[in-house]
C-alpha cells in the first residue's frame, strides 16, 4: 500500500511539473528606457503633475476593442500584462518629459497639471486594422485650485501587427505624443501670459 501511496505523489507530482512546463510565461511590459526631457531642466518644475483614470485602468490588463463586433465590451490579452498600472506609467512618462514633479507632498508647487485618462486601449476596426487610442482631458488649476485653462485630448497611433506587441508598441507612441502635445499647450499658455500665476521661472 505505501508503494502505491508513494508512486501515485510521484505520478501527481511529475503532472503539476510538466503542467507547469508547458504554462506559457506572461510577457511584462513597462513605456521602455527614460523619455527625453522635452523643455529645458526647471521649466516647470513647479508644476505638480495628476493623473486620474477610472477605476477600471487600475488593473495591469492590456486592453483592446472589437469595434467591428462589440465595441462596449472591454477584452484583454491573456498572455501580456503591464509592469504597473497604466495612469502609473504614464505618469512617469510625463514626468520624464516635463520635468514636473509628483502631486503627493510637494508643498512648493504653484499649480496643478492635472490630465484625466478616458480611454488607453488598442481598438480593432477589423481583424486585420486596429489602433492604439488615448483619450484624456488635460487641466491647468492654480494655488487657490481656480482652473486656469483646459483642453480635450485625443490620440490615435496605427498598429504594425494584430497582436498584444503591436498594440503595446502603438500605446506607447501615443503616450509619448501625448507628453508633446502637453508640452506645446504650455508653452502656449506661457507664451499668451496665462502661466503668470504659476511663476514658472520664479
């Protein structure tokens, strides 16, 4: 009874190991190496930078569309996460590019940059033709939390491939444009006298 007992744990166990074996490894990924500094070091440095999603951008899922077939319904890659969440790692990523610091206790920031993600997904037109999309809002509010300025935000990037790679390599993309298109509206409002009360400079 023991020999059975015995070969039957060493049966099960080869099972879980060869189970294991042929379990596909998740792929991990993050934006990739730092962004370039898009202005000059401490152009902004006092502008305080927020990124609010919905809660549903707080899972590492990487997320597409059927647009064709169900386009309400949220799918996701089973075999490809994201190392963070992605309000997280564009954060980081504007961060990098803006030289703004974190919202979270910096009591030296003049205003707020505050930019509201809406949608950061990989969206199917056919099985063949898909597109990185990223919606947002972008705010300016100042130190008495008065808005200072504002603009919509909408960013579409082709994909190369049908696939979780070419979806990710597309998303990427547009983050980045978005860190461009944020730079440029500043240097705007700064340019027209609207970033006075922020003492960008000062």
């Amino acid at each position: 009874m023991r020999n059975v007992f015995v070969l039957f744990s060493a049966l099960l166990l080869s099972a879980c190991v060869g189970g294991a074996r042929n379990t596909s490894p998740i792929a991990v990924y993050d934006f990739g190496l730092p962004a370039t500094r898009l202005i000059a070091d401490g152009s902004w440095s006092k502008l305080a930078l927020e990124v609010r999603s919905p809660p549903w951008f707080d899972s590492l899922n990487v997320d597409y569309r059927l647009a064709y077939e169900d386009p309400l319904k949220q799918r996701e890659y089973a075999g490809s996460r994201w190392a963070g969440a992605p309000g997280i790692l564009i954060a980081q990523r504007l961060r990098q590019q803006l030289g703004t610091v974190a919202v979270s206790g910096n009591a030296l920031s003049d205003c707020l940059l505050r930019v509201e993600l809406q949608e950061f997904s990989q969206v199917f037109d056919s099985p063949q033709r898909s597109r990185g999309v990223l919606q947002g809002s972008v705010s300016l509010i100042d130190g008495k939390r008065q808005l200072v300025a504002e603009r919509q935000l909408a960013i579409e990037k082709p994909v190369a491939t049908a696939d979780a790679q070419g979806g990710i390599d597309a998303l990427v993309a547009a983050s980045s444009e978005l860190g461009q298109k944020i730079a440029d509206w500043l240097a705007g409002l700064e340019r027209a006298g609207t970033l006075k009360s922020c003492r960008l400079n000062g």
